[in-house]
C-alpha cells in the first residue's frame, strides 16, 4: 500500500509543476506589462525606465522570473491583490470553506440520491420506476446549471414569497445578524441542489448500468446459491463492486464541479472562491485570477490523489497494476 | 407439433440476436457494417425523433434573416422602447419582447445561431488538436505516448471553465476566438479515446497480418485503423457538441463570451437577470432553448452510438 501511495505522489509533482508552467506562461502572454503606461510617459527618461525595470525584476529573461515566482508560490506567497492590496493567499483561505461547503453538499447530495435510485432501478430493471428513473436521469443530465438556477430562484424566492409560501432566500451564504443553522441551511439548500442536479442524473445512470453488469456476474449466482436471502446478496456483494468505480467518475467530475460552482455562487451571490475570480476579471486583478486559478488547479490535483489512495484501499487488485 | 415448432422460429427470427442486436431477416440483408449500423439506428424511434428535432432546430438557426424577414416581420432596426416587456402574444409579438423592445423570438433564432456555429467551430478545432495528439500517441507509443498524455493530465486537472476565465481575462475574445479557446480546453478526452482505441487496434491480428504481408504504413492506417476509429470519433463530435453549447452559453453568461448587442442562448439569459420580476419568459425561453438543444443531440448521440457499436451501449 506504501509503495502505491509513494507512486502516485511521485506522478502528482511533474503534474504540479505542469500546471504552473502553464498559468505562468498564460499570464505572460499578455501584451503589455505592469510598466506600459509609464512607456508612453515623455517625463520619464529610457535611463529612469530601465532603473524601474530593474527594480521590479522585468529586465530578468522569463525563466528566471518563472523560479522567481514558484519560490514565492512554494511558500504559499501567491502575491498581492493588484486592486486592494491584500494578499491573495489570504482572501483564498478565508473563501475556501465556502466553496468547499457548497461543492460538498452538492456532491453528497447528488451521492445520496443516486445511489439509492441507481440500485433500485438495476434490481427492478424494466419496472415503472426503471422506467421513471431513466428517463429523469436522461432529461436531468441535459439542463443547463445557470438554467436551473434562475428557475429555481424565479420559483422558490420570488413566486413563493408572492403567494405568501415560506421563500428560501435568493443569495448570500447567511443573513446578516443571524448566526443560527437554520438560516444556513436555507440559504444552502437551493445552490446546492442547483450545483449537484446535472450530477444527479449523470452518476444514477452510471450506477444503474454498473450495478446491472455486477448481477450479470457469476459470484451474485454463487451468493444466492448458497442460500443468501435477495437483499443480503445485493448488499454484501453487488453494492460494494457497483459503487466503487463511482469513485473514480467523481475524481473526473471534479473539475467540472468547481467550474459549476463558479457559476452556482455567482447566480447566487455565494461567497465563495467561484465569485472572487470572477470578480478579479472583472476588476483586471491578474494576481487574483492567476493565484486562484493555480490554487484550484492544485486542490483538483489532491482531490484526484486522494481518490485514487481511497480507490486503492478499497479495491485491493489496483496496487499490484 | 411442427406447428408449434415453427411459429416458435418464426417468433425467434423476429427477436433481435444478442450480438448485433439485429433480427435474422436484417442480418441476412445487411452486408456492410454501414447497412448494419443504420438498420440498428432506424429501429430506435427515440432518436431518430431526437435527430428530426436537431435537424429543425439548426434550420431555425441558420434561417434565422429568413425567420427576421417572413416570420416576426421585425428586424434589428425595428426595436422600440415603447413596446418594451410585452408578454407572448401580445402586439403580435411570438414571444414577446425584451427589456429594449427587441423581439425574443428573432433574437432566439439568431442566438440559436450564433451559439451552434461557436459550437461547431469549436467540436472541428478540437477533432484536429485532440485527433492529431491522439493518433499521434497512440501509433507512436513510447516516450511521445508519455509525454502527450502527460500534457493531457496537466490540461485535465485545471478546471476548464477556471482556464476559460482566465483567458477571458487576459485577452479579449470574439466569437471565432471564443470557439477556439473552448476547443483548446476540451480536447483531451478525445485524444484518450483515439490513442486508445489505435493501441488496441495496433495489437490486432489482422493488423499483424497486414504488416507481415508487406502493407505500407499508409494502407494500414487508410484501410484499418480510419474505419475503426472513425465510429468513436463521430460519436464523440456528436455529444461533444451539446456540451460545447452549454459552455458557451455558460461563458457569455459570466459576461465573457459573445458580447451584446450580439445575441447569444447565455447573454440573452444574462440580460434578463435584472429584469426578473418583470418578466419571467425572458429568462424561461433562452434557457429552455438550450435545454432542448442539448437534450435532443444527447439522445441523438445515444441512439447514434448504440446503432454504431451495439457492445458500448450493452448496459442501458
């Protein structure tokens, strides 16, 4: 098991160190540097404008300001906000139990309900609720999320509230003033479900279909021949070899997660680290998007790793590849 | 007795053969792999309704002068404050108006339009990355194969639409950009799936066969490996394009995409935020074009890969 754990993190540096190759490079390929504007200044001399280069590290050939940064990225100096001034390492961390949050609750939610929905239409194949449940995850892997999520706020915010319903509320992650869980959980709800739903539909089919090979398979004939009741059968043998390659769609599916929840916290005014890079765009603030991006990137790179660590505890035959 | 033994062959000849998933009269017809795909395909009503449904929504796109000029009588030049938030049917107007008077069935159709071909263009840029790199790493193998796949690795683990931000960010994209870009972050998963497929097929009997017979590199490729990856490759361009659709729209959502005045399915939904309370068709009727959209080249795509290759679809 060591070995394997020392393989896969041996694999995740190269994979690092692409990644800032790229969102360096990305961001130098912008025309224009920090000093253009002084360029076209007639009061500052070639001699004061090559001082200030200088000064600032531009003059140094590409690579050298590359190491530069990644020294500075390596001890988490992900640099300063170029619009408050704060540093961007800070305001991640501050953001980033918010997105996690949400994304968590979203991925539990769509785990939840798929799960359940995926193995009882496998064991009941062709039944009504197959049936339903196919059909249902066909059409609900087709909505577009911000689709969903104006709907959702058009329905339970504003119609609620205009037919004296209980309304959920439409934006934020709590109400000022209010520190209970109750109104957390209010304002979690909708983003969440909005985020998890294409997921949803995504991961029961995925189940239904793993789950109808694994009754396929000779060792669930074995397990009832030796006289396990039905319902033993399917969850001591079948539930485990369905559901485990769910771990690996859910590693693939998390970039696409944290894409969705830029969208997800920006219809609902979240809090999050999806809403402070679009806010950076919006403002220019390359540090911000630049460090975000890199700090992103990296945390998909773990999540994968720990997946696969996870996968290989629970699926023993994945070690000895 | 032979009665009963011959109604029940006639019962057998007309049920579906696990293997092909053609009955025997079909199979007996059929010669080519072709005339086979397309007997499977015709037999799935859902997405040949699913296709019909496609081929009229992209004419409702691309007609869209025709649809400006026959149809809503409205053109760009036609838009006036004073018929601004008029319902669906109201003043003549189909679908009614937008927040600046603009007819939303015209701009539906124009969107339609302009997010198909970013789509397009994008599913076309990314065949040529993604299959060149695939093809490349699959035939090649060794150290090309490990450094292509370690490039895909590095391009799957930044989330797309983080990169898709980023770039927005920095450059100022147009539409034909905008196709580009999306194609640059979305290649990946086809080169897997091509260089895949080529190392299965290089390992192949016959192909071993060809080459010891003396088969030039070319006619091996020509006459083995096109036919057998070009399924796979057509599927994947068909479901890519719905997903393409949704990040385009996504993009132009965000404000990053295609810029108003020009319409776009995600601007159009934009646009319409503000104005919620005012008008709830607005946001309803871009969203549920996309949403359409997609669900028909989704079920088009299923029905079309099952009928190409019945084994990838064997567990729904």
């Amino acid at each position: 098991m060591g070995r394997y754990v020392l393989r896969r993190l041996i694999q995740v540096i190269p994979l690092i160190i692409g990644i800032t190759i790229i969102t360096f490079g990305l961001a130098n390929l912008v025309p224009g540097s920090p000093i253009s504007s002084l360029e076209f200044n007639p009061d500052i001399t070639p001699a004061d404008l090559a001082r200030i280069k200088q000064s600032l590290g531009l003059d140094q050939p590409l690579y050298i300001r590359y190491f530069q940064w990644l020294s500075h990225v390596a001890r988490g100096d992900l640099g300063l906000s170029l619009v408050t001034y704060r540093p961007v390492m800070q305001s991640i961390l501050e953001k980033l139990p918010n997105t996690l949050l949400l994304t968590g609750t979203a991925l539990a939610f769509a785990i939840l309900i798929s799960i359940p929905v995926g193995i009882y239409a496998a064991v009941r194949r062709n039944s009504w609720f197959d049936q339903v449940a196919t059909v249902g995850a066909v059409a609900g892997f087709a909505v577009p999320t911000f689709w969903l999520g104006l709907m959702a706020i058009l329905l339970f915010s504003v119609r609620f509230s205009e037919w004296g319903l209980p309304s959920l509320p439409s934006g934020g992650t709590y109400t000022l003033g209010s520190s209970s869980i109750v109104d957390r959980i209010q304002h979690l709800i909708m983003p969440a479900i909005v985020l998890g739903f294409v997921y949803m539909a995504s991961w029961t089919r995925y189940i239904r279909s793993q789950m109808i090979e694994v009754l396929r398979q000779d060792y669930m004939r074995t397990a009832e021949a030796k006289g396990l009741i039905r319902r033993a059968v399917i969850f001591r043998h079948g539930l485990r070899n369905a559901v485990l390659p769910l771990v690996t769609l859910l590693a693939l599916d998390l970039p696409g997660l944290f894409g969705g929840s830029v969208i997800v916290e920006q219809i609902f005014s979240w809090n999050g680290l999806g809403r402070f890079i679009l806010d950076g765009v919006q403002k220019r603030d390359y540090t911000v998007v630049m460090g975000t991006t890199l700090f992103i990137s990296i945390l998909v790179v773990v999540a994968n790793l720990l997946a696969d660590i996870a996968y290989g505890l629970l699926d023993p035959r994945i070690q000895y590849e | 007795m032979a009665e009963a033994g011959r109604e029940a062959a006639a019962q057998a000849a007309q049920r579906p053969l696990l293997s092909n998933h053609l009955t025997v009269a079909e199979r007996v017809a059929a010669r080519s792999y072709l005339q086979q795909s397309w007997l499977r395909f015709k037999r799935n009503r859902l997405a040949i309704a699913a296709g019909v449904l496609v081929v009229i929504i992209f004419c409702f796109g691309f007609g869209a002068p025709l649809i400006s000029k026959y149809v809503t009588h409205v053109g760009y030049a036609d838009q006036t404050l004073l018929d601004r938030f008029k319902h669906p049917g109201q003043a003549g107007y189909l679908l009614g108006t937008d927040n600046l008077g603009r007819d939303v069935l015209t701009r539906l159709a124009y969107g339609t339009r302009v997010s198909t071909m970013v789509a397009l263009l994008a599913v076309v840029s990314a065949l040529t990355i993604g299959g060149t790199l695939g093809s490349l790493a699959g035939y090649y193998g060794r150290w090309v194969d490990s450094v292509i796949m370690r490039f895909v690795d590095i391009m799957l683990s930044i989330p797309a639409l983080f990169l898709l931000i980023f770039i927005g960010a920095l450059f100022t994209i147009s539409s034909t950009t905008l196709a580009l870009v999306i194609a640059a972050v979305s290649w990946m998963g086809l080169s897997r799936l091509i260089r895949g497929e080529i190392m299965s097929l290089k390992r192949r009997d016959y192909v071993e066969a060809a080459r010891v017979v003396g088969a030039s590199d070319t006619r091996i490729i020509a006459r083995h490996i096109v036919p057998n990856v070009l399924p796979i490759v057509i599927v994947w361009a068909t479901l890519a394009v719905p997903v393409f659709i949704i990040v385009e729209a996504s993009l132009s959502f965000l404000g990053l995409g295609v810029q108003p005045p020009v319409p776009s399915l995600g601007n159009m939904l934009n646009g319409a935020i503000a104005f919620m309370d005012q008008s709830w068709t607005l946001i309803f009727i871009p969203g549920f074009m996309i949403y359409v959209m997609v669900l028909a080249i989704n079920l088009f795509g299923n029905g079309l890969r099952d009928a190409l290759d019945p084994r990838l679809g064997e567990h729904q």
